[in-house]
DNA sequence: AAACCTCCCTGGGGGC
DNA sequence: TGCCCCCAGGGAGGTT
C-alpha cells in the first residue's frame, strides 16, 4: 500500500529517467480506474515535454508545457522504467513512451489508483490537491501546528494523522508504527494528546518515514520499486502485522481492533490511553 | 456549519 | 478446484 515512502521511492525511480524527455507516445488500454483516465487530453501530449516531476502528499505530478498529470497509486499501483517494449499483461493500464526510449507503465491491478489532468497554472489548485495538509517531512509539520489542528477533533488520534487534509502521506503502516514509538494508544481522542506527546509523535512520524524511504519502502505483497525490486522496510516494522506476536518491548501479546473501518495493532501495556 | 461516520470501488490471497 | 470473506486509500454522501 503505497504511502509516502513508496510514493517517494517511486518518484526518485521515474525522475531521472523521464524529467526533460519528449513524450513520443501514449497507450491507454484500461479507462477505468478510480476516475476515467481523461484520454483525450493525454493524447494531447504526443510531442510534449516533461518539464518536472514532484509529488504531493501521496500524488506525483508530471509537469509538462500543456498541462500537469496528477497521478496517484492507490493500493496497488504501481510505476515502472522499461528499457525496451515488454508485452503488457492484465494490469498494465497504461504506457508513455519517451524519446529516450523509456517506457512508464502504471500497473494497477485493483485500480483504486487515478491517472488525471489539468491544465491550471498552479496544478495544486486541483480540487483534489489544494485542501491537502502539510508535509509530514517539511518544517511546517510541527508539534505546535498540530495542537492547532486538533483541538476540535474528538475522534481517534491515529484516524485523525491518517487524514490527508491535515498531514499527507501517512497511511495505516506508519501511522500504526508512529503511534507504537510514540507510546500513544490509537484511539485516544486527538483533543487529548498533551504537548509533549504530540512532540513524540511528530518526531516519530518524522524518523520512520526518513528510515523508510532510506530503506526504499516497505514491501508487504506487492510493492515493487521501478525497477522491479522490493522496499526493506517490512524487517523494520515492529507492529504492523503482527497481532498476536509478543511485543518488541515487553513482550506481552500485541492487541488487534478496528478504527475507522481499518486494522489496527497496538500493545495495551506499552501504549496508554490519555 | 463542521465534524465524523459509513459505504463503496476492486481483485489477490487465505481459509476451509 | 472453488467459494467466501477480508483487506485497503480516500472521496462521496449521509448523519449528528
């Protein structure tokens, strides 16, 4: 499930070999994702150049001198390099072919995942992106800001970080981790976190997603980097399934519940409701 | 009005 | 082999 590490490690794989080239040609073979691809504009960009690309919280966008391809992985989406034409299989939705001869290919065999387009100035006007919260990475990302933004939510602290109009990129895994390091209970109410906890879990969020994306993500099933190789991460994760197994900590057994309709593993000994 | 809860899209994998 | 259920990101839309 791609979060910010996995988006990261996937931009670092594309850019080098897509930034400043000349699209030559585009195969769209599935319309279907999250939102229809919008094929006639993409069509468009035959003869285009990718000027840059960035990511977004858990977008990557591609800049070119028409317009911006917002792009976004959903739970199994997946970008990678060719080097030559490969024979696409079942889930390779869609090909760009650039001058130099790469090939981009998003497979996505759930298509949760969206391919879109715009063409406003500032790309991150779109509405999907320009309510998005701050980096998690940036300086802006701090325990004071999160005080501010918490002081009227009465819902869990782990739905609360998982909240992409708050801070992006920090999905189940590392939220579930985060929380583990920081010592705080997932379903304690956001309001209640003291200042000195919300430091913790700033500093937390900050040094597992650095680890991650050093480590080129984490790799449960699926994610493969863009050239085909998985993230070590998953040596590194201390909760995230492991329900069942004894604590790294105290070696009592690590507990399982559900918040928000997702799986949530914490230590009832270690991490304590405020 | 803002907060927040639930549903839903999809297909691979695990259990039986 | 096959069937059923579970899981997941996050927007849509409903309720409080």
């Amino acid at each position: 499930m791609p979060e910010l590490p996995e988006v990261e490690t996937t931009l670092r794989g594309i850019q080098p070999f897509i930034e400043n080239q000349t699209i030559e040609q585009l195969t769209i073979r599935v319309l279907r994702l999250r939102w229809p691809v919008p094929k006639k504009d993409l069509q468009k960009l035959i003869g285009c150049r990718v000027n840059q690309v960035k990511r977004r919280g858990k977008y990557l966008l591609l800049f070119t001198d028409l317009g911006t391809i917002i792009l976004h992985l959903g739970m199994s989406g997946r970008l990678r390099i060719l080097d030559s034409p490969v024979i696409a299989s079942k889930h390779d939705h869609i090909d760009i072919v650039f001058n130099n001869q790469c090939i981009l290919r998003f497979t996505d065999p759930r298509r949760f995942g969206a391919l879109l387009w715009t063409n406003e100035p500032n790309p991150l006007s779109h509405p999907l992106l320009k309510d998005l919260g701050v980096e998690p990475l940036s300086r802006y990302f701090t325990p004071r800001f999160l005080q501010r933004r918490l002081h009227n939510k009465r819902l869990a602290i782990k739905s609360a970080m998982m909240d992409q109009h708050i801070v992006v990129g920090v999905g189940n895994i590392y939220i579930t981790e985060a929380l583990f390091a920081a010592r705080i209970h997932p379903v304690t109410s956001a309001n209640n976190l003291s200042l000195a906890q919300l430091t913790q879990l700033v500093s937390a969020i900050k040094t597992i997603l650095r680890q991650a994306i050093k480590k080129g993500g984490t790799t449960l099933k699926d994610f493969l980097n863009t050239q085909g190789k998985p993230g070590y991460f998953s040596q590194t994760l201390k909760v995230y399934g492991r329900a069942g197994l004894p604590c790294l900590n105290c070696q009592k057994i690590l507990k399982s519940i559900r918040i928000g309709q997702r799986g949530t593993i914490y230590c009832s000994y270690c991490q304590l409701i405020t």
